[in-house]
C-alpha cells in the first residue's frame, strides 16, 4: 500500500473509531484530538485500575501509564475485568497491556512494574497529565497526593469497600480542595478494615473505576476548552449498592491544610512507611491501616 493510501485509511479508522465522540458538539474533532494528545498515569491495574483503563484506552487518551508490581491471581478475577484466567501468575501490567491493545491498538501503553515509593513518584508523576489512584492503602494514597500537589497535576480519586465506594477529583486549582483536606489522616490500624478482611462486591468497583474515568476525561477536556460540564472537584461523589442509591457531600479546601494551604511543603520531609499523616514539622505521625 502506497504511503498516501495508508494514511487515508488511518485517517478512516480514526474518525470511524471515535465517531461517537465526534458527533458529540461537547468533544468534536479537536477535544478527540486533545484525548490523543494526553498522557495518564493509573496507579493500581485491579479492581479500580481496570475499569479505568479500558475506557481510558477505548476513549482514545494517547498514552496510558500502568503502575503495578503485583502478579495476577485466581481471587482477582472476581472484580479486576482486565485480567483472565490465563493470566493467573502473569505480571498484571503485562496483561493489561495485552487487553487494552486488543481494545485499541492506537494508544501508547507503557508499564511500570513496580511499587510507587517516595523514591521513584516524582519522576512517575512527571511523565504524565493527569493521575488516576486506584490504589488500595493509605500510605500510597497519601504519597501520590502530596506529590500531585506538589506538581500541580490533577488527581482522579477512586476507593471501595464491601458494597459502598466514592469518587472525587482533585484538580489542583487555586480553590480545589486535597486528600489531606478529606482524610487528615489514616484511621487508627486497630479500626480500618481492609478488603481482605471484609470482602468487596465485584461490580462496586467497576461502577466506581467508570465514575475515575469519566472525571478524567471531563478533566481533560474542560482544561483543554471543551466545557463538558462541572467536575467533582470539591464534591465527594458517595455510591451505596445496597440501595442503589448516590449521594453528593460537599468538601471544602482547608484553609489550614499542611499540603494544599500551606507554601512550602515537601513531599520529601515526610515519612510515608509507617507515618502518613502531616503534622507539625517536628511530629509527622500517623499509624497506616
């Protein structure tokens, strides 16, 4: 095939593959383009991680970061759609990559296999736009914060447990609100329950990591022009799938907050192995769940 011929039919299979989006005034041609354009970073192929990437990737972002240093297991399958059974003891960026080109192989996958740690966040973070935290832990969520803060990049929040999870966006503007404003600090390690312990409801995540995505993609293309309508920024999205019911809870940016409020802070002044919270310059102490 002719060079010329080859980029025509490139060109096809672009506007017939995100045709719906087109055709949508919100996003036309150009907010496809800035999809295209724009890198995320996912933290966490699991439960949350895997909604989110797949509609990431079918959306057309141009290149998708995945963290994870985990290995698929037979128990993940209940909830981590990006994973099969043949995947069982494989690395889960190795099969994500494979499932997400499968959806679409015009986007630029790249993997990181390995754990995030205050060593090696900055220069993660850095490579990308937008940072989406499918992460599981207090002492990760706390970091990636901080750091995202500290950069400025906006941050997609996501967590579940049992039949509840909750969302919001943290897009860093002069007004929004931080992780810390919500969660000052991690619970006492003797009251947090973890998943493990007390189980998860697969689709829970999935209707949570959708959520992740569409904030992304709002994000994205508000900040690019394209006004698909207000975020969640400074708003606490919370799902109960018992009832099916979802509730908005207002969040406000603490004036005192040591991350968000305060010029000066540093990621790298705080401890995040076994104390997560920020406190006084001279006690930073907190108990990770």
């Amino acid at each position: 095939m002719a060079p010329s011929a080859r980029l025509v039919d490139e060109s096809l299979d672009w506007y017939n593959r995100y045709a719906r989006h087109i055709t949508l005034d919100e996003v036309g041609e150009s907010g496809q383009q800035v999809l295209g354009d724009t890198r995320v970073l996912i933290i966490g192929v699991g439960g949350l991680g895997s909604p989110v990437a797949l509609y990431l990737a079918a959306a057309g972002v141009g290149t998708l970061g995945l963290v994870d240093d985990d290995l698929v297991s037979l128990n993940n399958l209940q909830r981590q759609i990006l994973h099969g059974t043949s995947d069982v003891g494989r690395p889960k960026v190795d099969s994500a990559l494979e499932a997400l080109k499968h959806i679409n192989p015009q986007v630029n996958i790249v993997t990181h296999q390995y754990r995030v740690t205050p060593r090696n966040v900055w220069e993660l973070i850095n490579e990308y736009d937008l940072v989406v935290d499918g992460s599981d832990n207090f002492a990760t969520r706390f970091l990636i914060n901080d750091v995202c803060v500290q950069a400025k990049k906006p941050l997609i929040f996501g967590a579940v447990l049992q039949f509840s999870g909750q969302v919001t966006a943290f897009t860093q503007e002069a007004d929004s609100g931080c992780y810390r404003c919500l969660f000052p600090e991690a619970p006492d390690p003797r009251y947090a329950t973890t998943c493990v312990e007390a189980g998860i409801f697969g689709v829970t995540t999935g209707i949570i990591g959708s959520l992740q995505a569409a904030e992304a993609l709002k994000v994205i293309l508000n900040d690019s022009g394209h006004q698909i309508g207000p975020t969640l920024k400074n708003r606490l999205l919370m799902y109960d799938g018992k009832d099916s019911s979802f509730r908005t809870i207002k969040l406000s940016k603490n004036p005192n907050c040591p991350v968000c409020s305060i010029p000066g802070f540093d990621f790298r002044k705080v401890t995040y192995v076994d104390n997560c919270a920020v406190g006084s310059p001279a006690n930073e102490v907190a108990k990770l769940a």
